[in-house]
C-alpha cells in the first residue's frame, strides 16, 4: 500500500489553474453542522449496525419509520445547524457539486449546480407505485413521535424519503449527468467521503481517465479501499477548503 500524501490543496492545485472543478462530497462535510459520519469511529453504522441494516431495499416497507427516523432526523438537524464553511466556500467558487449526501446543505449554502446521488431526504415518495407521488417532505415543524410515517397526501398511503437505499439503482438523469461532469471536469476534489459506496466512487477513476487531477481531502490518513487519487490532503475540510479560497 502506498504511503498518503500529505499536502496543502494549494500546492497542489492552485485555483487559478482550473477551470472545470467537480467536488464529490460526502458525510465528512456536514459533520461540523454535528450530522455524524456513518463508516469509522464515531460513524452511525459503526455504532448501530442494525440501523444500516435497515437501510436496505429489500427491507421496504418495513424499514420505513427508521427511514424517517434517520434521513428524515438528518434533515431537520441540518436546517437547524444550517451548511458549513466547506460547503460555503464550493458555493462561493461556483463548483459544481456531486453529493452523497441527502441533506440539503450545499443548496441551502447556495450552491445552484448540485447533482444529489443519492437523492434528498427533503423530498418524499408515495411507497404506492401506483400512485407516483413525489413532493417536498414537511420536516420544519417540531419533530415528530418515533416510528412516525406521514401520509400521502394524494392517496393516503405511506411516504417514504426520497433517498436511494442499498440495492436500488440512482435515478439514472442524476447519473447521467454526473458521469457527463466529471468528464469534463479539470480538478475533482473528493471531499469527506470514506469511498466506499459504488456506485459513487466510480466518478474518481472515470474523471481521472479524462485527464482530471483528483485530491482526495479528508481528515483520516488511511487510504481509501480504491486509491484512484494523484493525492490526499489530510486535514478537516473546513479549514483546508477555506484556505484554497483565499489563495489568490
Ligand atoms: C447500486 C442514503 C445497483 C440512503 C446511502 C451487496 C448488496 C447490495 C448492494 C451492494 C452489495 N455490495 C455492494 C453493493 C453496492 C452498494 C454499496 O456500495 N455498498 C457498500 C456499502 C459496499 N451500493 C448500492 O447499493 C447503490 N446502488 O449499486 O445499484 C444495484 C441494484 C440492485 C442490487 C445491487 C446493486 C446505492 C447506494 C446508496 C447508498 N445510500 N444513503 C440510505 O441508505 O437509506 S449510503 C451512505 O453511504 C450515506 O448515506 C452516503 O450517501 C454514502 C457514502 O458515505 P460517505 O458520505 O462517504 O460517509 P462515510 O461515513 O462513509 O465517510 C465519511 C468520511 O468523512 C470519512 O472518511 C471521514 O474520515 C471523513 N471526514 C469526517 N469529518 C471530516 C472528514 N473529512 C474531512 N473533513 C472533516 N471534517
């Protein structure tokens, strides 16, 4: 295994070099508004295996208060703590941003050009194939009992959050156009991800194979299970992304 690069993002990739940059973000940017990570010490499915096993598809529509419970509990921390410096900077600089994250941050930061992979717990679904119905999940009120499941309001039966769970495909627009991102993109900065979960990571080595420089920025120095990276810079990304911003 080959030793990380430890590196100022600066250095290796000064801002004004770059005209197409891609982040691929993941739970390691929301972790300052107090989200939690899922994989690694402190990570969700580290502590509670049994709530990651509840995130699987083939375990609809049992699953569907914990759903609530754990996307829907992501978003109502997340407007309460609102997005971080790191996801103000990406807003800032106009980069387009690729996120596993189903929190809303990056578009309540202001980011305008957000590809959400792996959808938004701020958008429900009628679990009713039948019935179709798709709209904003109402999660600005007090929280609700545990085990809650809100009912459509077209039909009556369940809403689930519009998340993508282990096992289901990614809406295939929403991969579409992220593969077309990287593609042309000139710098991809994985940003807080463990990079793991495929789909998602395949981004890495596809936008490398189109001649992108590819950082990886996270605060852990263990090299991800896949290593596409030309280098890591190890560091919380709320102080190595600000400082990249006010390079000149
Ligand atoms: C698919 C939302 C085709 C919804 C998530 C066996 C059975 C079934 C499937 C599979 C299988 N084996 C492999 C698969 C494929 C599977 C997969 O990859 N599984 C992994 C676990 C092996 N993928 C899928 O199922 C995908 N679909 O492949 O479709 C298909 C169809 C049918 C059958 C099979 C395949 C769909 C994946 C959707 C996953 N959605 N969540 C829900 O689960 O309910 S997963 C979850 O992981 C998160 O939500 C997040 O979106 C995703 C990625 O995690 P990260 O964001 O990277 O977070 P993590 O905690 O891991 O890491 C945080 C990092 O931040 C750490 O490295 C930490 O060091 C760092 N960090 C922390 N703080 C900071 C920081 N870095 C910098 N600064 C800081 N301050």
């Amino acid at each position: 295994m080959r030793e990380p690069t430890h590196v100022d993002l600066a250095d290796i990739a000064p801002r004004g070099r770059f005209h197409n940059v891609v982040a691929l973000t993941g739970a390691g940017i929301s972790a300052a508004a107090g989200l939690g990570t899922f994989r690694g010490a402190g990570g969700l499915w580290t502590a509670q295996p049994d709530v990651e096993a509840a995130m699987h598809a083939h375990e609809l529509p049992g699953n569907v208060p914990a759903l609530w419970d754990v996307w829907g509990g992501i978003r109502r921390r997340a407007l309460m703590a609102g997005p971080s410096a790191a996801h103000q900077v990406l807003a800032e600089l106009g980069v387009r941003v690729i996120t596993q994250n189903i929190d809303g941050l990056h578009q309540d930061a202001g980011s305008t050009d957000v590809l959400e992979l792996h959808g938004s717990a701020g958008r429900a679904a009628c679990l009713n194939p039948a019935c179709g119905y798709r709209g904003r999940s109402d999660l600005a009120g007090p929280p609700p009992p545990p085990g809650h499941v809100p009912p459509c309001p077209a039909c009556g039966g369940q809403l689930r959050p519009d998340v993508v769970l282990f096992g289901e495909t990614l809406d295939p627009h929403t991969w579409q156009a992220a593969q077309e991102a990287v593609e042309h993109a000139d710098l991809m900065l994985a940003i807080g991800t463990s990079a793991f979960v495929t789909p998602a990571i395949w981004l890495v080595p596809m936008a490398r194979d189109h001649g992108a420089l590819c950082v990886n920025l996270n605060v852990d120095d263990s090299l991800p299970r896949l290593d596409p990276f030309h280098a890591h810079v190890i560091g919380d990304c709320q102080e190595t992304l600000p400082r990249w911003l006010e390079q000149r």
